[in-house]
C-alpha cells in the first residue's frame, strides 16, 4: 500500500511501514508473543519518528499549491 500511495504522489516518511515476519519459516503470530522484540519495538520507534519528523516539516513550509 505505501507503494501505491507514493505512486499517486502522496508525501510518506522515510521506513514508514514495519512488519512482522516472524522466525524464518515459522508460524508465531505477533500477538501471541509475550513481549514485542526489540528489534520490532525499535523499528516501530524508527518509523513513528520519522512520520514525526516529517510532518513537522511539512507544516513548517507545506508543498506549494498547484498553479491554477
């Protein structure tokens, strides 16, 4: 989806998506962890500062509107 958003020409933050693809060929669904992993927790931060960090950006100096 963020492909396709990007495609239309929406603004999207550096690593904004994370995802759980468990152990390599396993089966473990994320909510039936006992705890987030660190790795996960820490790239789920990455992404919400970034999206942060952007959409200050973008309020400080928004894109131009188009030309009529």
């Amino acid at each position: 989806m963020q492909q396709a958003l990007n495609d239309i020409g929406f603004t999207l933050p550096a690593q904004g998506c994370t995802y759980w693809n468990g152990e390599a060929m396993g089966s473990t669904d994320y909510l039936d962890l006992p705890e987030t992993p660190a790795s996960t927790a820490s790239a789920t931060a990455t992404a919400a500062a970034n999206a942060v960090h952007l959409a200050r950006l973008l309020a400080d100096t928004p894109y131009p509107a188009p030309e009529q």
